[in-house]
C-alpha cells in the first residue's frame, strides 16, 4: 500500500467493491471515448462494471486509489492476466450488454492483430482493462500512481509486460509519459461495425491504440 499526498493506493479488494463501481460508473459513461461516443448511460454502464469488478477483485491483479481522510474511491486501474481464458471471461461480459458490441469489435480486432505478431511463447502479460480517476481529484498524478504500484504488482506476480487498448486523447499521452509504445492502432474514421463506420466523427484523437510496455 502506497499513501502520497493524502491519497492511498491499494489492492482492490470485496471490501471496497461497491464504491468502485460507484466510481466506474461515475467516470466512464461521461468521460470515456468510445462510451461518450455511442451515448452510453450509467444505467447501461452498471451490469458491466459490476461483473467486471467482481472478477477484478477475484483475480487481485487491481488497484484502486482511496481518499485517507473520507475513504472515498476516487480512481481505479483494473487489470487482468492476458491470456486466452481471461479474455473469453471479459468478452463474455461485454457481450451480455448490445450497446458495448461496437466497443468490443474494436479490441477484438487490436488484439487479433496483437497475437498474430506475438512469438509462439508469449511471455506473461497484464492486461490494462480500464483506468479512470474522478473529475474532482484529477491533476493530482492519480492515474500515473496507481498504474505504476499496479505495475510493481505484477512484476511481484511472475508477469514481464504489460498491454493496454488507449481510446483517449488522455490516456494516450499518459500511457506514452509512462514509458508504453505504440503496437496496433485502429483509426476511428476506418472502423466499421455493421457495415457503419460508427466512430467516423471522434477525430480527438484519431485512433485507438494498443500499447506495450516491459517491465
């Protein structure tokens, strides 16, 4: 456990289950990319952070980031081991909700892509699942500090890098700061889904990118 600046970084664990997916909720339907973009509310949102957060608290692989005077969650980092029985638990959750199929075509393809250049022994890797900080306690290096303990997590765990589809102007220029290199992209004005290109309008930015980083 890490406390920098009066918030404490920790282990997301089934005692703080709730108010995590509070703040999932509260984040991504009005600040992330793709759910902005296909006007995804937080009553649509709730079912999927739910069954994702159970599994995160599950695998132990997540942090999240707490305020130590009130105990408020105010960010979290969910990660997951990138392997094919995890990604077929993940997809199986995004797939019970329709409106998110556009969203999951799109990283299906990225890491298609990603394991067709893959040696034939992939070396263990972490998957970045989501990563959000709340509006009112952003500015504050939250996001960077809970990835970086998250990563020392999974060093400590036996993994040797770590990989994450970016789909935000903000997230991207993080992730770069945070020493991740760009692998696959996918530009937003190419995608199609159905036979519509459903991201054409998002031009910041123009691309959602896969992204590595050895640890």
């Amino acid at each position: 456990m890490l406390e920098n600046n009066g918030i404490v970084y920790e282990i997301f664990q089934e005692k703080d289950l709730d108010n995590t997916i509070a703040c999932i909720v509260d984040f991504f339907p009005t600040s992330e990319t793709l759910c902005k973009a296909l006007g995804i509310t937080k009553d649509e949102y709730y079912p999927l952070a739910e069954m994702i957060c159970r599994k995160a608290v599950k695998d132990g692989l997540s942090h999240i980031a707490k305020d130590s005077s009130t105990g408020e969650v105010t960010g979290f980092s969910i990660s997951e081991d990138f392997n094919p029985e995890s990604n077929e638990e993940t997809n199986l959750i995004f797939e019970r909700v329709v409106k998110f199929h556009p969203i999951l075509g799109l990283l299906a393809q990225l890491e298609h892509q990603y394991m067709s250049i893959q040696s034939i022994e992939p070396c263990p890797t972490l998957h970045y699942l989501m990563v959000g900080v709340k509006e009112s306690y952003r500015n504050q290096n939250i996001a960077k500090n809970m990835m970086l303990e998250n990563q020392n997590l999974a060093k400590t765990r036996g993994f040797e890098k770590v990989i994450g589809e970016f789909t935000g102007i903000i997230s991207q220029h993080n992730a770069f700061k945070l020493g991740f290199k760009e692998v696959i992209a996918i530009y937003y004005r190419d995608y199609e889904y159905q036979g519509s290109q459903i991201f054409s309008h998002i031009d910041s930015p123009p691309k959602c990118i896969l992204m590595e980083k050895i640890l």
